[in-house]
C-alpha cells in the first residue's frame, strides 16, 4: 500500500472526499460532478473520467476531457426503468451481446449496492471485445479502469476512471483499495445531492419570491418568481445587498436564541428603490438536508401609483415629449428602452432626460420616481 503512504497522496484523498461531501457547495450537480472529476484524477494519476448518471430524469454524463460523441451511443440506448428501478436499455444493431452486458452490468453493480469496481476482476474480457465497448469506451480512450458507484431509487451514480495504460501508478489492486476507501464519501455525497434537489425544486417552484441564503449572504436557492422580480427591479445590486444583509442579521438572531438572549424585536425590513417598495420577512432555516446554517427571506414587491402625465407636465414645466420620456424612466426603463417605445433615438433620449433631471431638482434617473412621489 505504499501509494497511498506519501502525505502529499494522503492530502489530495482528503480534498477529493471533501468535494464528494459537499455538493451544496456548486453551482448544480454538473460542476459538483466535475469537481469530484478533477480530485480523483489528481489523487489517482487518471487520465480520463466521466461521470454517468441514471435517475428519474434520464441518462446524463459529465466529463471535462471525454467528448460527448464518444459516449452518445450508449445514451441513445437508454430506454428508461423497470419497475424495480433497474435501466433498461435496447440492443445495438447487430451487437446483443454488447448491450446485454451494458443492461447486465448496470444490474450487477445496483445489487451489490456502493462500491468500488476493477475492470480486469469486474469487468468481462468479453464485453471488451464487443463493437458497443470498441466504439464507446475504447474511443473515449477508457482501455483500463476504476469505477465507483451507488444506486438510487431508480437508476444509479457511477464515475469511471479511466488508464491509458496498466501500467499508470493509480491502476491496479492498490488504486481499487483506495477507492474502496472513498465510497462512504461518495454515497453520502450522493444522497445529499439527491435531498439538495428535492429542496431545490421545491423552492424553485413556489409562487412567491423567496431566497435561501447562507451565513456570509451566498445564494443557495432561488424561487423562478424571486428571480423574476429581482431582474425587474430598478436598483437589482442593491436590492440583493439589502436583503443579504437582512439575511445576516437573521443568522444574528439564530446566534442570540442559542445565547437565550431573547428575539429581536423586528424580523422584517424594506428596501424602497424608485416607486417601488420591497418587505422582506423570514427566518433561520434549521435542516440537516442543508448541512450549514441557513435562512429563508421572502419577498414583497408594492408599487406605488405614478401621476399622470399631464399633470406631470404641468407641475415641472415638461414638454409634452419629456414628460414621456420622465414617466417611463420612472417605471425603470432604460434609455434604449425608451427610444424603442417612443421611436426615437437613444441621443435624442439622453437630450430630454437632461432636461428632465434639471426641470425635477434631481441629480441622476434613480432619483426621478421619488421627484414625481414627492408631495411639495
């Protein structure tokens, strides 16, 4: 065992069980799976790997040195589950025997459950020989290989790791302990992903604006509607900032009730930014599904109602055209926006708008809806 003696070896096996452990820590199972990717192949001196998903959505890969082509042919024999969860996939023309054992395999590895696999004790010489291997795994240059995986419900996760040579210092009985090693890593990792979708989904989904965040004010999901009105807003940078720092005084809060030194007064704030006026409420959200501490901010958009605009133009001494041009900067449009609407040119936008600023006592466009607002 002595690969695995060197501290520098010992250093990279920690970091690759820290990326297999911490999912929530990507941007979504992609850059997760190809974060796992990058660890092994350091640890393993691997020169190729691909990650293989089966679940309810289908049948996905995830490689950063495998071109997709190579492995399409396998994916386009995918024809879904059975009821026992196990893929079934159809057979290759003119190769049975090669997608048996792709169908065979898959069930072979799901009934044994997490584990790490050695193609030369797990893998059969005659399955190698097939025109399916040939024109999948040899062409994405996985001669030799390592494999670790763990079924789902339905389907299962497997990486594949993959040996220009037998001879490369990751392959062989050695390389397979050690990834026996990792497989406690890797099936925590999967079903916390597994749990991170599921709640992911589940907050995408809802109607209201919401946003969970984490103790330094990261994102870590987003309903589609909150999305929506923060792409809507007139000041969306700060209307974000303002609410990560609604969301650090909520994590304050966790920290006081743990301190039992009782409970704010207040766990709602506003943010007002043109005529538009942003509540947010919410609380600490204590799971073991998010595996670090977390809040959840909802979000109520009010808007307020604009004069008209003649009486806008009587009450500033706009003309006709500028008073145009001075409600919509007020519902937030940009200034292209604004020359598409009124069909004039974006110079001709800039000329009005400075009048406009001058004739209302304002310095810049983020100031005009509160001008309008403003009773004197």
């Amino acid at each position: 065992m002595g690969l695995f003696l060197d501290s520098k070896m010992r250093e990279r096996f920690a970091a690759t069980q820290r990326a297999m452990l911490a999912p929530l820590s990507y941007a979504g199972v992609e850059a997760w799976q190809l974060a796992i990717n990058k660890n092994i192949r350091e640890l393993f001196g691997a020169d190729h790997l691909v990650a293989f998903v089966t679940d309810e959505s289908g049948f996905e890969f995830y490689s950063d040195d495998i071109d997709r082509p190579a492995l399409e042919p396998i994916r386009s024999l995918f024809r879904g589950y059975d009821d026992a969860g196990f893929a079934v996939f159809a057979v290759a023309d003119g190769d049975p025997a090669g997608s048996k054992y792709v169908e065979g395999f898959h069930r072979f590895r799901r009934a044994i459950g997490s584990g790490a696999y050695h193609d030369e004790h797990d893998v059969s010489l005659m399955m190698k020989n097939t025109p399916l291997f040939q024109a999948t795994f040899m062409r994405a240059e996985l001669r030799h290989m390592l494999g670790i995986s763990t079924p789902l419900a339905v389907g299962e996760v497997t990486t594949a790791i993959g040996f220009e040579s037998r001879e490369s210092r990751g392959y062989g009985q050695d390389g397979r302990d050690m990834l026996s090693m990792l497989v406690p890593a890797y099936e925590a990792g999967i079903q916390t992903w597994r749990r991170l979708a599921a709640v992911r989904d589940l907050i995408t989904d809802m109607a209201k604006p919401v946003v969970v965040l984490d103790r330094s004010g990261s994102v870590l999901f987003e309903s589609k509607s909150f999305n929506s009105m923060l792409s809507g807003a007139l000041e969306p940078h700060q209307l974000l900032d303002a609410i990560r720092r609604f969301g650090k005084g909520l994590h304050g809060w966790q920290s006081r009730r743990k301190g039992k030194s009782g409970r704010p007064t207040t766990t709602d704030a506003t943010f007002r930014s043109g005529t538009a006026t942003f509540r947010f409420w919410g609380s600490p959200l204590t799971s073991p599904i998010l595996s670090r501490e977390s809040v959840m901010v909802f979000v109520e958009r009010t808007d307020a109602v604009l004069p008209s605009r003649a009486s806008i133009q009587e009450r500033f001494k706009l003309s006709p055209r500028e008073s145009e041009v001075t409600l919509l900067v007020a519902q937030g449009l940009t200034n292209a926006d604004i020359a598409s609407k009124l069909f004039i040119s974006v110079h001709t936008v800039r000329r009005h708008l400075e009048q406009v600023l001058k004739k209302l006592g304002v310095r810049s466009r983020s100031a005009v809806p509160m001008a309008l607002l403003r009773r004197d």
